[in-house]
C-alpha cells in the first residue's frame, strides 16, 4: 500500500469514527474493512479496548476484546474541572500534597505512596503511554492517594495548584534534552523554578535527581534568584527506577541529587483564564485526494 492510499483509507476511517460507533456495531465492519483498517479503527475508538487478532484465518479473524486499563479513576481530566484543582475534595482528605514531574511507569511514586499513607500525592506526565502504565499499576497496588495528570508541567503549576499548597516536589532522571537547540525544552528554568517555588509551603522542598552533569550544571545556573538554598551532592543508585536501573546496567553507580530549600517567598498569582467560545455544526465533510 502506497503512503497515498495509506492516507486515504486512514480518512474514511476517521469519517466512520465520528459517528460515534458503539460496541456492538464494531463486529459488523469486519465484513467491510481489511485487518489492518479494522486495527486502525478499533485504536481510534473513543473507549479504550485492546484486540488480539488470530493470524490463522486472515479473512476472518479472531477478535478478542479486553480492558485497556484496570481503571481510570485516579485520572483527573483537568480540563474539564474547576481550576485551581480543589485537591482535598478530589481525595477527599486534607493531607499534604506532593507533586512528582515525570514519573515514568510510576514505580517510585506508587512506591512512595504506600509509604506514606498520610500524604498525597499527584503525577504528572506528558506522554499518555507512560499514563497508561501507570494506571494499572496505581490499580493493583490498590493504593487510593494516588492522583494521575497528562499535560506539560509548565503549564499545569500555574493553573492546577493554589500558592503555598505544596509540601515537596521531586523530578527522578528528567529528560535532560543534550543538543543545544532543544535546551528550551528543559523543564527547570529559572522562571519554572520562581513558580515551583510560589507553589510550595515555607521550607518546601525540590528534589532532583539526573545522570547527566552538563544538564545539572544548567539548573545550578538557572537557581538563581528564585528564592532556594542549594544542596548538591553525588549519590548511589536508590530510587530503582528505570532509568536508574538502565544506567546502572551500563556500569554507572554515582548521580547527581540536587536539594532545593525554600527560604524566600516569590509571589506568582493564578493566571487568569480565557473561556473559548465553542462553535458546533450538525455536519462536516473532508474531501478524500
């Protein structure tokens, strides 16, 4: 199949998807799509399944439909919530409230939430692949001080969390983005770090963990005048994550933990938000090339 046509039939997929198709009509475009369009299909459905299909009998396989996830409640669609996030009646519970950016498959903040039962906890991630993980594992932990958010960082710390609200922030082997022109894509700038630090309690804590020095020579830089007193060292592998685990099997056994502690107050109010206007019509058609 040429990209092309590839293209083509990926549109009159995308035109059958918009109808919203329940389940039960799913088994009836078999008989009209081939393997690879009902695959494509199923995987644009709004609700989330996975399919095993038998390769013994390609003009008619075998469908087995499973659950994608074993819940979804420790999602929070924050979108579609009130902003600032009211974190008490979401858990229900008035606790204090720790923040871990990028949490991967969720090893360390499961981990650290079975520790400590009497605090809190949010993740935050950008890549739904790795929301995913760590839904099911949040599930079988059976932990319930668990909250997951998809979304960038930068943004989410302005409109999710109220000033002063914040006991600890943390961030294990962050993407350090190494060639020059994706610095700007690096999490910890100075102005990121006034606002982590508008967003902590007095004597809030930061604590950031990374294999790479060139990157870690840049937060130490970027530190300045954002209102933290800086505690750097080298460390041993503790954390067991994947990335730790990763590094460690290719022979290193010394990383960099940088502690941040807030001593000095930088006020950064919310962000006022701009409501859309959304426009809705009874019909649309995409012309196929």
């Amino acid at each position: 199949m040429t990209p092309c046509q590839n293209r083509i039939r990926k549109r009159k997929l995308e035109s059958i998807n918009r109808k919203n198709l329940p389940l039960r009509s799913v088994n009836s475009l078999r008989t009209s799509l081939s393997k690879e369009e009902f695959i494509w299909l199923i995987r644009g459905l709004s609700f989330p399944i996975v399919l095993q299909l038998s390769n013994k009998n390609v003009e008619n396989p075998v469908i087995k439909v499973k659950k994608h996830y074993l819940s979804l409640r420790p999602l929070i669609f924050w979108q579609k919530i009130e902003r600032p996030v009211n974190w008490t009646k979401i858990f229900g519970c008035d606790r204090p409230l720790e923040v871990e950016i990028g949490f991967g498959n969720g090893e360390f903040l499961v981990r650290r939430a079975l520790n400590y039962p009497e605090r809190n906890f949010v993740g935050i991630e950008l890549m739904w692949g790795s929301i995913r993980r760590a839904l099911r594992r949040v599930k079988k932990a059976g932990v319930e001080n668990v909250r997951l958010v998809q979304g960038d960082t930068r943004i989410l710390f302005y409109c999710l969390f109220l000033p002063k609200s914040l006991c600890r922030v943390y961030s294990l082997f962050p993407m350090p983005w190494p060639k020059e022109k994706h610095i700007k894509h690096r999490v910890f700038s100075q102005a990121f770090l006034k606002l982590v630090n508008s967003r902590l309690v007095e004597n809030g804590e930061v604590l950031i963990v990374t294999d790479y020095e060139p990157f870690m020579n840049w937060i130490l830089e970027q530190t300045e005048g954002t209102g933290f007193t800086l505690d750097l060292k080298s460390t041993t592998p503790q954390f067991n994550t994947k990335y730790e685990r990763k590094w460690r099997e290719k022979g290193q056994i010394e990383f960099l933990e940088l502690r941040l502690f807030k001593q000095e107050h930088i006020e950064i109010p919310l962000r006022e938000e701009i409501k859309l206007k959304t426009y809705r019509v009874e019909y649309f058609f995409l012309p196929l090339l």
